[in-house]
C-alpha cells in the first residue's frame, strides 16, 4: 500500500466518467457526482496485491498520526492506482477501503471518494512545511 496525504484547505471531487482500465476494473456504485470537505486530509491510497488486514492497520495509525499532528477531525479516503504497477483487484481493494473507513469513521469525518471513476480534482493545500506526506507499506 502506498499512501500519498494532502492537508488541505479545501477539497473537490467530481467524478467526469467510468475507469476503464484496467480491463478487469469494476467500479464502485456512484453516490454522488460532486463532494467538497475543508481542513482535511487527503489521503490518495495505492492497493497493492500484497496488501491485507495488517497493511491496514498500518496505514490507518499514520493517517490517524497525520490527522492529529494537523488537528483536523476530516479525512478523506480517495483511491489513487497511480502510484504503483502492482495493483490490487477491484474487490480486494474496495474491501481494503472498507476497513480503512469503517475503524476511522468513529473517530473522524470521512470522505468516500469513489473507487473505479475519472475525477476531476481541486487539492488546496496549507503552506506548512509538513503539508503532505508520503508512506508506503
């Protein structure tokens, strides 16, 4: 898993059509066609073939660590494909989003982006010198 955090000012997401690769991608029912979330953090997610149930836990404690060390109570979960070759499949990957969501929805404000679309994004970020960070697992 690869992880690449935005804190940002503002956050906008509209979905502009359906991914189409790779092939065997199956897309996540759409809920909406817009979302907006202030004073978050953007976590852009890569799913991995090797990732599992501890990758998560993984990640979930770095972004709880970033969302903290920022004060913000929003985050936003947005899988990213773009920063790896070695992709998971839609349903390991959709399940791996799951449980990201479900252990930091108790505790913070979550934003879904969609699994499977094209987006068009606006990433207003603070200038802070520890706006964005980059993990991987």
């Amino acid at each position: 898993m690869k992880i690449l955090m935005w804190h940002c000012k503002n956050f906008d997401v509209k979905i502009t059509g359906i991914a189409d690769r790779p092939g065997t991608i199956q897309p996540e029912e759409q809920r909406s066609e817009n979302e907006q979330m202030k004073n978050c953090i953007v976590s852009m997610i890569t799913l991995e073939v090797q990732d599992n149930d501890s990758t998560v836990e993984k990640a979930k404690k770095e972004i709880i660590k970033f969302a903290e060390d920022t004060k913000s109570k929003n985050i936003v979960l947005m899988p990213f494909v773009h920063l790896s070759n070695n992709i998971a499949n839609s349903e390991n990957s959709i399940k791996l989003i799951d449980l990201i969501e479900f252990d930091l929805k108790n505790k913070f404000n979550i934003l879904r982006s969609h699994f499977g679309y094209h987006k068009e994004l606006l990433l207003h970020t603070f200038g802070h010198k520890t706006n964005v960070r980059f993990r991987e697992f």
